[in-house]
C-alpha cells in the first residue's frame, strides 16, 4: 500500500472516526445514554463543547500547512479539507443549539441578541463567513473559483480570529482557555507572516548567472 492508498484507505476514515467522537460523547450526553452527564445546565454544556470543538478544527485545520512544511508529509493537505468542514459542522451545531434549546426558535430574540449582544455579533459573523467555505470545497468549485479559491479560502484566519475573539468576550471571569487559543492562533499567524516575508525575500533575490562550460565555448542553454 503506497502512501497516497494509505491516506484513503487508512487516514481520513481514522480521522474522520475521530472527528466524530465529540459529536457521540455529546450525543450520549444529550440522549442520556452510558451514564454521560452533560451537567447541572446541560443546555449550556453543549453550546460551549460545540463551539470549542469548533475553534479547535479550525485551529487544527490551519495547523495543517506548517507541519506538512516542517515534517515534509506532503500528502498531510488530503486531511485539510475535512478538518475544515468538521469546524463547519460543530460550527452549525454550536448555532443550532443555541437557537432551539437556549431560544427555543424565538427569531425575534436571536435579531435582538445578534444587534445588541456583541459576542453574538462576532459569532454569528463567523459562522456566516464559514458558509462559502464549506460550499466551495469541493473540487469542483476549487476548479471552476481557479485563483479565487484560495482568496476565499484564506478567510478561514479571519473566522478564526473572530472565533477566539467570541469566546474570549463571552467568558466573563477565567479567561484563561480563550487566552490559550488566542496564543495558538498568534504563533499560527506569526509563523504564516514569517513564511510570506522569506517568500518575498526569495522572490527579490538576484538570481545567479548563467553556467559557463570550462572551456567557455558555451553557455548553459536557456529555457523556453
């Protein structure tokens, strides 16, 4: 089994397994099942383990680049996509529970919590900015998007940003977890902006004359 079999056959149904082990242990919770106890306020518990497990697909999806890089994995990027789409979905579920269980589907309080509560705002921000993203990653849509796709692509460090900024305004004493995200993300930034600066750096550079033979009858032939 070659590497690229390995990746389908073995990796992504591991990680897509894993993926979903939140998803179950809430589930259980939520259903009473296996004895799993969501709490004293149950309804609370799952709004905050969907949101945080939301943050930390996205925080592992933009993790993906900088570890293909330092490791050389080069098939690493195959998982990307859906680590992507498993944020989106505990994103939705984040969302869902707040407006059924916590609202009780009252729209007139979401537009009012969404106007006047601001790590609302900022949330529901996220979540809207994350739907193109799931809509357009298949390849379809990364072939017909051509150049604009990674544009687009590239706003998942914004929702991020907005992520960590919503859970940070909505603690109100320990802020200690949201601190720890946004100290992931800082370094996760910083190591993409020192990576577009040796970009650019290595774009400026002169490059080296052409090779001459020993004799100097000839030089290295140009490419076409």
């Amino acid at each position: 089994m070659n590497v690229e079999q390995r990746y389908r056959f073995l990796y992504k149904p591991f990680v897509f397994a894993a993926s979903l082990i939140p998803f179950a242990w809430l589930l259980c919770g939520a259903l009473g099942l296996f004895d799993v106890s969501l709490g004293a306020d149950p309804v609370k518990k799952l709004e905050h383990e969907c949101g945080t497990w939301a943050l930390n697909f996205l925080l592992i999806t933009l993790l993906v680049t900088p570890v293909r890089q330092l490791t050389g994995l080069s098939h690493l990027p195959r998982l990307r996509r859906m680590l992507g789409l498993f944020a989106f979905f505990y994103a939705v579920l984040h969302f869902t529970v707040y407006l059924t269980l916590d609202l009780e589907f009252n729209f007139r309080e979401l537009f009012k919590d969404i106007a006047k509560r601001p790590y609302i705002t900022i949330g529901f921000a996220a979540l809207v900015l994350l739907i193109p993203l799931a809509v357009t990653s298949t390849n379809k849509m990364m072939r017909r998007l051509g150049r604009r796709w990674q544009k687009l692509h590239r706003l998942i460090y914004v929702i991020a940003g907005l992520g960590v900024w919503h859970f940070y305004w909505q603690v109100k004493r320990d802020v200690r977890e949201p601190l720890i995200y946004a100290g992931i993300l800082a370094v996760l930034l910083g190591y993409r902006w020192l990576k577009a600066q040796q970009r650019k750096r290595a774009m400026g550079a002169p490059r080296p004359a052409a090779a001459t033979s020993t004799s100097g009858s000839a030089t290295a032939p140009e490419r076409t």
